[in-house]
C-alpha cells in the first residue's frame, strides 16, 4: 500500500468513531410535535373519550347520529320526544338520536326486511319481538349485546346488571345462535287476572282467587248471578293466554334447553281441560265483538285476563259504564293468574330494542342511549308514559306517586319478580297460529290430548324447516 493511500485510510476511520460517539442533533420542532401526537391522543379523557383498552378501544361515540324506528303512536309517542330531546341535550357524548314511528310491528319488519334484502343497514335501533331477532339473524343483522354490557368502558357495572330482572334479559338470548344477546328489554306488559272486588263480596268470596280451584269457583258463581250466560270469565284463544295458564300450572311450552315446544305437557293439558269444563258449565265464554273491558266494567264477567297496558282502558270504562248505569263504580284490581306453584308464574312479554350491525360508533352510541333510557330515574318518566312496567327493580323507588295514584299498577308492579316467557324461536310467529287453531278446537270438543300431540308435532316441524336455513 502507498504512504498516501494508508493516511487517507487511517482519517476515514478516525472520522466514523469521532461520529459515532457523538449525540444525534435535535429534530425540528414541526418533528418532534409530529411524533408526540400519538401520546397526546392516548391521553384524551374528556367525557365519552374512546376506551384505551378493551374489546371497544378506539371507537368513538362521540358526535354520532342514530335513528330509532319504533311503534309508538298518539300521546304515547308525543312523550317519548320529550325524553327523547332531554338525551339529545343533556348526553355528554353528542350523540343525536331521531326517534322514527315506523308504524305497527308488522311495518317495522317488512322495512327492515327490505333493507336487509337491498343490502342496506336498517335504523341503528328498531324494535321488535324475540322471534323477530331470531328471524334478522338469519342474515347476520343484529349486534351482539353481551359485547356492550359487559365492556369495561363502556358497559354495565355488576350492581346495574343485577338491577334488571333476570327473566327479563334472558328473553333476548338466543340459544339457537350460539346464545347471542340480540335484544335488549326498554319495558315490558304483563297477563294478569282482572277482578271485580265488590261483586265477589257480595257473591259471598272475600278476595281473589289464588288457585285454579277457587278461580272456577268463583267464576261459577258470578255466571249463576247473571243467568244469562255471561258473567264468569272471558275466554282468549290466543298463545299468549295458553302459555300464561301452563305457567300458572307450573309447565312451559318450551323443551328444557329452549330450542322447541312441548305442547303437550301435563300443565298444559291440565289449564285446557279446566277451560273446556267452565264452558261447557256455563262458568265461561267467548266474547269475539271488541275488547273485554266493556264486558267486565258492566258486570257481563268477574274475571278477564290479559295485558297489563290495557290498565287505563278498564280504569276509563268502569268510571263510563257507572256513570251510565246511575251507581257507585266497584272497587276492582289486578292479581296472578290462579297457580298451582308455591310462588306465581307471570307471563311477561314485550317488545326488545335491537341493534343493526354498522359502523362501531354507531353502534356504541346507540347502546349508550339505551343504557340511558334504562337508567331508573329515565325509566320512571317512561313509566308514566306509556304505563309499561320497567325492566329495573330500581326504577320502583321513583314510581311511588304514580303506583299511589294508579293501586291497581302498583299490584301488577308487585308480580314482576316472578316473570316466565313465551319462546323467542324463530318460528313462533306461525307457531301462536297453530295454537290458537288447537285451542279452538279443543273449545269445540276435539280430544285434548291428541290435539296437543299434534301441535306440538306441527311446532317442532316448523321450527326445524326454519333453522334448516341456519344450518
């Protein structure tokens, strides 16, 4: 090697160490501002700043807008906006929420169907019942709640999730679909036994009756009084009014892992024997021309049975129907549906609200609303309008000047520890057609066992053709 080549070898070398022990220079400070916001991101804690961990990290609520079809109508729908504008100005999030009428359940499942046929998201939140989620869910519509109640951010805390009755939450689980949560309860009605207080004293009956027994009975009794045909108890055709007596009698209409129908169980068997014996006795009857209420506040029966939100339609007519009949309005309430258990078994029911698979932060904003709407001191003005009962134990300590002025409310309020429910399947739809056609034909003397045998055959059929579709 030349003595030139070896010097400017040894400087090169001597550089690159002077260069590598020496510090980096500072970056600019457009730089060094750009590489911290990451961290300034990460430290967003105003109110409703997306979650740093979780399932839901990330999302951002904030700002979204989300549409509501539901069914509400008249003075009903006019105090839900009300609510409805107390979220959209009181919510830390921003969150706008427009609440759509939709028209009756059927309009709101033919849009969403629609929807779902065209490839659209439907509303973030509908409403429907459990069979209803069943059916959406056929084509992947729905969100899984358990993801938004059960989120560390954003969920509900172990108090609150023991707040809501038990039998209520577990309607929307669907263990058809691997035991999704796709509803979630606002409300719910309940069947209940309608009784005139003073006609019972006078036919000599202190009260209302507890069991099956005393319920014929008394209702015997009353169609004695009139002689005319009327004034026992008021039959109803309907699934609803047939689950509510084979609950009564400590049955179901659902198999032990609810994925089909029993039909034709002892209780069941056991509820229709005892209604085909009271018409055949006089002791009931059909009254097919409108609504019962009239029947019941003129004396034409001592008991009729359905949903708690018809409270306000008897409480009108049996003021009307005095008046008009020149003497004192009878005291009259609300009780179980006559059992055989050692506790009441009431058939509560209602609409859920759901929500449509869409953008995360549509979806978590509209969960927040819910979980607002739900909230006790919300539910309670929900309550006094609409007369729904609530789906907290909570929210009672907010009703006691409504249950004080509506006793026949706070009667019904009492029964909803004791809450049992109609199938969510797929299938039910159809499912309450069929029986409504056995229970008529039970009525007209078919043989009850046979006829159950065979419905729940029908049921089942039906349940399996729809779930081929899941399959």
């Amino acid at each position: 090697m030349n003595k030139n080549r070896f010097w400017m070898l040894a400087v090169f070398l001597v550089a690159s160490l002077v260069l590598a022990a020496c510090p980096a220079p500072a970056a600019p400070a457009a730089e060094m501002e750009a590489e911290e916001e990451p961290a300034a991101e990460a430290m967003d804690e105003g109110p409703c700043a997306p979650a740093a961990d979780g399932p839901l990290a990330g999302i951002d609520p904030r700002g979204q807008t989300i549409v509501w079809w539901h069914q509400h109508r008249g003075s009903r729908e006019e105090k839900l906006a009300v609510i409805v504008e107390d979220f959209n100005n009181t919510n830390e999030c921003g969150i706008v929420l427009d609440a759509q009428n939709q028209g009756g359940y059927n309009d709101i499942r033919d849009k969403v169907n629609a929807s779902t046929a065209s490839g659209e998201q439907p509303a973030s939140l509908i409403v429907g019942y459990q069979n209803d989620q069943a059916f959406y869910q056929l084509n992947e519509v729905l969100a899984d709640f358990d993801k938004f109640i059960d989120d560390p951010t954003w969920g509900l805390s172990a108090e609150e999730k023991t707040d809501y009755f038990a039998s209520f939450m577990e309607q929307g689980v669907h263990p058809v679909f691997d035991s999704q949560r796709l509803g979630f309860p606002p409300n719910r009605s309940m069947e209940v036994l309608y009784y005139n207080q003073t006609w019972l004293e006078e036919l000599g009956f202190s009260g209302p009756p507890a069991t099956p027994e005393e319920f014929e009975e008394m209702a015997c009794a009353a169609a004695e009084a009139n002689g005319d045909g009327t004034g026992g108890y008021i039959l109803r055709d309907d699934a609803s009014a047939t689950a509510s007596w084979t609950f009564a009698l400590g049955g179901d209409v659902l198999n032990e892992d609810n994925t089909g129908y029993i039909y034709n169980g002892q209780a069941t068997i056991d509820a229709l024997a005892m209604l085909k014996r009271m018409l055949d006795n006089g002791c009931a009857y059909f009254f097919t021309e409108g609504y019962p209420n009239p029947e019941f506040a003129a004396r034409r029966a001592v008991f009729t049975q359905g949903s708690s939100s018809g409270l306000p339609f008897y409480a009108n007519d049996m003021v009307t129907i005095a008046e008009e009949q020149g003497r004192d309005m009878d005291v009259w309430g609300v009780t179980a549906i006559p059992h055989t258990t050692a506790d009441p078994v009431q058939n509560i029911y209602g609409a859920d609200v759901m929500i449509t698979a869409g953008p995360p932060e549509q979806e978590l904003a509209a969960w927040l609303f819910i979980k607002w709407f739900t909230a006790p001191e919300n539910q309670a003005k929900w309550v006094e309008a609409s007369n729904y009962f609530p789906t907290r134990a909570g929210t009672e300590a907010h009703l006691s000047g409504y249950v004080e002025e509506n006793p026949q409310y706070g009667e019904a309020l009492a029964l909803l520890g004791f809450g049992a429910y109609e199938p969510q399947l797929i299938s039910y739809q159809a499912v309450r057609d069929a029986a409504e056609t056995a229970f008529n034909e039970i009525m007209q003397g078919a043989d009850i066992q046979s006829t159950l045998d065979a419905l729940t055959e029908t049921a089942n059929d039906l349940q399996e053709e729809l779930m081929g579709e899941v399959q």
